[in-house]
C-alpha cells in the first residue's frame, strides 16, 4: 500500500515488505463486514439511548492518548451490553502491559505486543481495571482481539497522502507494525485462521483482518456518527456468530483446533506418567497451557483423527509467510467416538469412562507439522505419495521420513465449499449446510463472478445459486486464503500469492543438529540425510533444493519396524521448496542419471495459463534455498540462468557441516566465535558467494583443525578439496554423492572418534554500538518470508534453555526488535551490521583529525552525517542469527532478492 511509480521514493527496506501485505478494502463497510464476516445469526440493530450519547460525545484528547482509553471501554461495553450472555465479549484496558509471545522456548525470540485495548473470548468477563482490577501477567491466550489507540486521525497509517499516493513513511509503518504485531501474537496464541484487530484512530476506527496472505483495512468508521456506531456494533455482533463453532468462538478461529479441557489435560498427565521414561527423553517439559487438540483428516478416510500437540519443536513465527509450526503429538485414543470428534466424547462423564487399562498401551509418538504453502507451490504430500509410491521396502527409506497421515487442509475447504454452494450434502462431520442458510429478498444473490476461486489449478465451474440465499454468506473457505484475489483480481500473480493451510503427521521424531551429544552423531546424521537425498534424486526424481542445518534432525525416535530394519541416524526434512520430475525415474537406470537432467519444475496442478504467465511462474520458483547455504554458483549475480541441481545441494550440505562447526565445537580458527559471521553473511550475493569462494580456495591443507577430533579435521580437510576442485574446474569436476559419501563414510569408520564432545552452546560476540538518535523507535522486525537478517548482528545475549531437547531449529530465521523494543525501559544496543565498525572507525579518524586541526568544520559535520547514517543503519539490524537463517524463495538477481 505505497506508491509504487518508478520515480517514488520506496519506504524503508524492512517497513516497506509489511507494506506490501496490507491492502484497503475497496468496498464500503457494510460490504467489508458481510465479505470477511460470514454469520448465521442475522444482525439487528439496537443502539440504545445511552451509547448515542456516549458516541456522540466522544472526543479524543490530542496529546493524551491515554484519557481515551476508559470513554472507549464504557463506549464498548455499553455496545454489546446487549448481546447473549454466552456471545457477550468483555473488554480491558491493557495500557501497554506487555503479552509476551505465548510459546515460553521462544519469547526470546519474538518480540511482546503492547495493546492498549483487549477484548476477550465470548461469554468472558475481563477485570474492570478501570476500577483499579488490574491482571497480574496478561497473556495472548486470554484475548482475542487486541485493540490499538492512537489521540488522532492523522496517525491512521492507512491514510492517502495529500498527493493520493498511498506511499507510507517510516513514522505510519511503525504504527502499522505495531498493530500487525498483536494479530502475529493471537494467530499463533490460539492457531487462528485468520486474526481481527482495530485501530482507533482519534474518532476514527479501523478494521483490519490478518491472515498468512495478507491484510486487509476497511474503510474508516466515524464513531460519533450513528451510522459509525451501528457499524462497530454490527462488526462484534458478527464476530462474536461465526458460521462455524458456537458460544464462546468468533470468527477467524479454526473449529478443527481448541486448548485442552480440564478433562483432556486429566487424562493427558496420566498418559504421559504412564510412559514417564519415554517422555523424559522426548520432551522433558509438557506446557499444558501451551498444548491442544486437533483434527486431522487423510485423503483416503472421511472422519478425522484427534491428536494432543504436546511441544512445540520449531516455529516460524513470520506472519506473511508459510508460518511452520512442528509439534511432538500423540494421538489422543481416550474412546472411539473422541477419535471421531464427536460431541459425546467432549463431557467430562463421557471422557471419565475409559478403560485405565487404556493407559498402559504403547505411547506412539508423532511429528505434527503445521504450514501455509503457497498456491504457486506444489503441496508437500505430492513428494511423500512419490515416495510411498516408489520407496517400498523400509530399508530404502534411510535418511527420510514416512508421512503416516494428513493432508492439505486448505484442499479439502475447498471441496466442502463447493459441496455446500451445490446445496448437496458433505459427507464428514463439519457440513456448512448442517444449519440453514440466510435468507434473503434479492432472490439472485451475488453474481457468480464475485465468488472466491478456490485455486489456481483447473477450475470447475461454480453453481449457480437461485434459491434466494446470499451465495458468499456460506463462508468463504479460511484454511486457504483468498485475500490477494480480493484485492488484486483473479489475475495468476494474485492466486499464486494464496496459500494454503498443510497439516501432515510424520512417523519420526528428531532433534535439531546443533544438540548433537557427539561430533560423530552430527556427522552420521549428515550422513544418512545425504543418502536420502541421494535416494530421491535417484529413484524418485525429486530434488530437495533447501539443505540447511534445520532440515536436517538427528533422529531421537522412530517406530519399531523402521528401526529394526533400517536404522538411520539422521533425515532429511521439510520438502516445500522441492521440484519433482513427472515421472520417476526408470527403475532399471537406463535413462540419463537424474543429476544430470534439470528437474522439470511444475505446481502438482496443470495451470490454466499462458506460456508467458507460466514462465512467470517458473521464474518464481526457479532457485530457491536458506541464505546461509546456497551454493557459490547460485548465489553469484552472474549466475541468472543456472539452474538448481544435485551437486548445488550437495555443496550445501558442506556449509552446513562447516556452519555447526564453527558454532558448536572447539576449533582453532583464528577469529573464534566471530568465525561463523565472516564466513556466512546474508543479503549481499556477491560479497557471501565471494567469502565462500575464499574459504574454498585457501591453499593451507587444513583449514580448520577441530581440537582433539583427528576424524573431523580430516573429514573437513577432504570436503575443503572437493569444493576446490568443483569451483576451479566447474562442470569438469561437480561434486557428486560418490565423492561425497565417500569422504563421510571414511570418516564415519574411524575409531578414534572422541566419545564425550556435546555440542557446545554458541554465543554470538559481544559488541558495542551507539544507540542511533536518528530513528529511536523503528522497529526491526518483518514477518514477510523471505527477510535476510546478518547473522552478526545478533542479540549478545541468548538466554539458555533448561530443555534443551525441545528448542526449536528455527527454520525460517524470525527478525527480531531490539532489546531496547522489547523493554522501554532498557537501552542496550545491539551489534553493528558489517561495514559499521569501518564507519566507526572512520567516524573516529575524523574526530582524531579534527581536534587535531586537520579537518575543516564542514568536513567534519559532513562525516558526522555519514557516522550517524550508519549507525542509525546499524541499530536497524537486530535480527535473530538462527542455526538456519531466513527461507529464501527468489530468484537471485543482483544484490537484492525479490521475494516469491
């Protein structure tokens, strides 16, 4: 939402991808609510008296926020005084009290929201702290939806410029920030679809509604105005009647998914007490108040199984992006009719009623992973159904996982979206037609072309509904988005940008590669991940093309039959990013050896498309890979046309063995814990693929000597000359799995491996840096995929966890604000980003020379402009250095990527 005109000014680089995820509703209110609002429960106005006149007079004080906050809360409260008790939501002034990010492993590492207003579930009354009733620790999972007060209109940072522009500056993006942040925080406190905010804007209010997509504005709302209030009115009064759920949910939850009852955590603690020794090595720590239950449903089967997410293990906590979440599960078997979600088995009698012999069966332990791919992409279950489809024996799955179940959730909304347009029946349990629709007096509805398509593959046509009902008051599908279509048109470049809810169910449980208990575990794990991929390329014709540290795990459990006939110490994971050939490759190997054919890329769906629009979208999809370990090649500016392939991945998972090293060991390179940093930088192609290139081209023998690990040194010192020998020669000398298998193997027989060299924990540098005066109160954080923090300018201080076992790998490295965001009230500063501490320098030459008399008085003030210039960059850059770095889906063109 910016002027995008060739010769506008672009916002800052950070506010400038959040700018590009919001949209304003092109449509009145009324049009806003019925389209992001679906309810069954008709809507009628009743503004008493007594909120006219509240309404009426309301006037926000211009530099005092805060003496708006209790008129709002009154006025609120007043507004859905009288809604049903069971629907009537409450309202507390939080007055920047922080809710910290709800998942306890990785506060640390996202930054709290600071609503001024809260409102909570229906049917929940919040303390009055008007009053004086204040909530001792506030958390997300209390609210849900966070309100945003600001003393004037002008601070609406969905206003048009006075030129009609839409361009935002850095001083609205911080304000748009800071909403954005409270809807990132409900999403992942309750796994919501889709998350609601308002921004009260002096008399003004907004709405905005966040999905993974995007978000959506709607046109501002005048409070004092009847019109105004009926609108609010109307607005909670929907949101609090969702099509699907009953009293107590609202609209943008997913009714496949709830925080765990009395009952259910009752019968959890006795589960896992019963395999007590099990869990311990698993998860040591189980959070009830962080765990839930969810429906899961297979292609093959119409009724759902329920599982308990116990743990969460990996988090992608980017809002505008795939938003991965991998769980530790276990299937919840309490009675058959629970399995089935059925409403019998939620009372506590009927959950009382199980077998205590129940207890004792095996505990199956699950990976569950959570993401939102996007609809140009191919969905993650095409690559397990090869795989199950050509990978028969268990021994030829050593190094991958096996999908035990799920699927794209997203999908089947779809169908049940169509089924329910037809005015058919749907066969599972969650028919949208199981109540009866609105009626309406316009018996033609809504025209055809205004409902949402479902996809981007073959479209069948939608039914013609003429039976007098509203044809979009049947919710609009929500496990996939539709919210760049509404905004931007049924154009292929807007469908692509959907995505599409994934909910699959893995039979093996791993541990990230940074928690090895010893430098040989970490090499085996590589090891058998290689010959996975190996395995792929080979016999299933699928290219995995994003190796990196976190899609690797050392495997911690799997179940028994893989486990006494093919063992493996590590997997490949995490298959969004693949490319998959049609067809399999011969099994007899007389066609040409996959790596040396370019993948066919293709979207698991025949698109309906140009051949200009689908080279469009094969430029999308073209290189992908985390940051930290592409290969040279491919991240070379010069290397536009060089397609993605086996020896590229390969390459990758050599960085990815050096990026653990340096992290985690004892070595004696030169620079210490700085190591990792200089050699792995981010954004900057020519600058990362040449510090790469450098490394790999040292002519010392061995360039990095691990203390006391004799097998280690010379595994490095072996793969340092095969990437000598690939980058010199090129396609004479690609690296192959022969060679480098080989050289893992070798080292993997050794027997003078040391027996008791844990991982150690990594902590990044300390660094001063002087807090920049030009922008204070920027924030650094971005939840658009595909950000590219430097991995040294990291937070100093990373606190350690007590379990170990469950921390994430942090996939799709998540920017983080500053320290000094997190807390008001501290005013640490965070490490210089590269070229700085040369600014610095240089600053300080100046000062040197000018006391000195050497430097004219505009020359110095002209340095002094150049030294806060880079500071002030410097303190923008406080992202979080992961074990993995940022996903990056982009062509790599230039300097800067585009993002997919």
């Amino acid at each position: 939402m910016y002027d995008q005109s060739p010769n506008a000014s672009k916002p800052h680089g950070r506010h400038g991808e959040i700018c590009k995820g919001v949209h304003i509703y092109d449509g009145d209110i009324d049009a806003y609510l019925r389209t992001f609002l679906s309810s069954q429960t008709p809507y009628t106005a009743n503004i008493n008296p007594e909120v006219a006149q509240m309404s009426s007079a309301f006037t926000a004080v211009t530099g005092k926020e805060r003496e708006s906050y209790t008129p709002l809360h009154k006025l609120l409260t007043a507004l859905v005084a009288e809604f049903p008790a069971e629907r009537r939501p409450s309202f507390y002034v939080n007055c920047r009290q922080p809710l910290p990010f709800p998942f306890k492993d990785f506060v640390h590492h996202n930054h709290a929201s600071k609503p001024d207003l809260a409102v909570s579930w229906p049917g929940v009354a919040l303390p009055v702290s008007s009053a004086g009733d204040k909530i001792d620790a506030p958390h997300c999972r209390m609210f849900s939806m966070a309100i945003e007060v600001k003393d004037v209109r002008t601070e609406d940072p969905f206003l048009t410029n006075a030129n009609g522009s839409n361009r935002m500056s850095d001083h609205r993006a911080n304000k748009l920030v800071q909403i954005s942040v409270n809807a990132r925080n409900l999403i992942f406190a309750h796994g919501l679809l889709a998350a609601f905010t308002l921004g009260i804007y002096g008399d003004v209010v907004r709405i905005v509604r966040y999905d993974h997509a995007c978000a959506i504005a709607s046109p501002p709302m005048n409070i004092t105005t009847s019109e105004g209030v009926k609108a609010l009115q109307e607005f909670f009064w929907r949101f609090v009647h969702p099509w699907e759920g009953g009293p107590g949910s609202v609209v943008g939850a997913d009714p496949t998914v709830r925080h765990l009852t009395a009952e259910d955590k009752t019968w959890l603690q006795a589960r896992l007490n019963a395999h007590r020794a099990q869990m311990l090595r698993l998860s040591p720590r189980v959070r009830l108040h962080e765990a839930r239950r969810v429906k899961v449903w297979d292609e093959d089967r119409p009724e759902p199984r329920a599982y308990v997410l116990l743990s969460l293990l990996d988090a992608n906590a980017q809002l505008f992006s795939r938003a991965t979440m991998v769980w530790l599960a276990i299937e919840d078997n309490r009675l058959q009719a629970c399995a089935h979600n059925k409403p019998e088995c939620e009372s506590p009698a009927a959950a009382g009623t199980q077998d205590p012999s129940e207890q004792q069966r095996p505990l199956v332990v699950r990976i569950i992973k959570e993401a939102w791919r996007q609809l140009a992409r191919p969905s993650e279950k095409a690559y397990y159904d090869r795989m199950n489809a050509t990978l028969t024996q268990p021994a030829d799955r050593i190094g991958l996982p096996a999908l035990v179940g799920g699927c794209d959730m997203g999908a089947r909304d779809i169908k049940r979206w169509r089924v329910a347009m037809s005015g058919e029946a749907w066969a599972g349990d969650d028919d949208l037609l199981s109540m009866p629709l609105t009626k309406t007096s316009d018996p033609e509805g809504v025209p055809e072309a205004d409902l949402p398509q479902p996809s981007i593959g073959p479209s069948n046509p939608l039914p013609v509904i003429d039976k007098g009902y509203i044809p979009n008051s049947v919710p609009v599908p929500m496990h996939q988005t539709h919210s760049w279509r509404l905004t931007g048109g049924a154009a292929l470049q807007f469908k692509a940008k959907e995505r599409s809810h994934m909910r699959m169910v893995v039979d093996t449980v791993g541990r990230p590669l940074d928690d090895f208990d010893s430098t040989k575990e970490l090499v085996m794990a590589i090891y058998d991940a290689i010959r996975g991929h190996q395995t792929l390329m080979e016999r299933c014709g699928i290219l995995h093309r994003d190796v990196s540290s976190g899609n690797i795990l050392i495997v911690e459990y799997q179940p028994d039959d893989r486990t006494e006939l093919a063992p493996c110490n590590g997997i490949l994971h995490d298959f969004d990013y693949s490319s998959m050939l049609r067809e399999p490759p011969p099994a007899d190997g007389s066609s040409t050896a996959p790596s040396d054919q370019p993948p066919l890329l293709f979207t698991g769906e025949d698109l309906e498309v140009g051949d200009e629009e689908a080279e469009s979208v094969a430029d999308l999809k073209e290189r992908t890979g985390t940051y930290y370990f592409i290969s040279v090649r491919l991240l070379h500016p010069e290397a536009r046309d060089t397609l993605h392939d086996a020896h590229h991945d390969l390459e990758s998972y050599i960085w990815v063995l050096i990026w653990i090293v340096l992290r985690h060991t004892a070595h004696d390179h030169a620079s210490g814990t700085v190591a990792c940093s200089e050699l792995f930088i981010c954004g900057q192609d020519r600058r990362a693929a040449g510090l790469k290139r450098c490394w790999s081209l040292d002519r010392d023998e061995t360039p990095l000597v691990i203390k006391n690990n004799a097998p280690l040194t010379d595994l490095l010192k072996a793969l340092h000359g095969a990437l000598y020998d690939a980058l010199i020669l090129r396609e004479r000398c690609k690296l192959t799995y022969a060679t480098v298998l080989a050289a893992f193997k070798a080292a993997i027989d050794r027997d003078d491996w040391p027996t008791n060299d844990r991982a150690l924990k990594f902590i990044p540098p300390k660094t001063t840096n002087v807090k920049s005066k030009r922008r204070p109160e920027t924030v650094t954080v971005t939840f658009i995929e595909g950000q590219l923090p430097d991995p040294s300018s990291q937070q100093s201080e990373a606190p350690e966890r007590k379990n170990k076992r469950t921390r994430g790998k942090y996939d799709e490295a998540i920017e983080e604000e500053s320290e000094s965001e997190l807390n008001d009230d501290c005013s640490e500063g965070t490490s210089p980003t590269p070229g700085s501490r040369k600014r610095q320098r240089s600053a300080k030459k100046t000062r040197v020379a000018q006391e000195s008399g050497s430097v004219g008085e505009g020359s110095s003030r002209q340095a002094s402009r150049r030294s806060a210039r880079g500071t002030a960059g410097s303190s923008k850059a406080s992202g979080l250095g992961g074990a993995e770095g940022p996903r990056r889906s982009a062509r790599l063109r230039g300097s800067q990527a585009k993002k997919a």
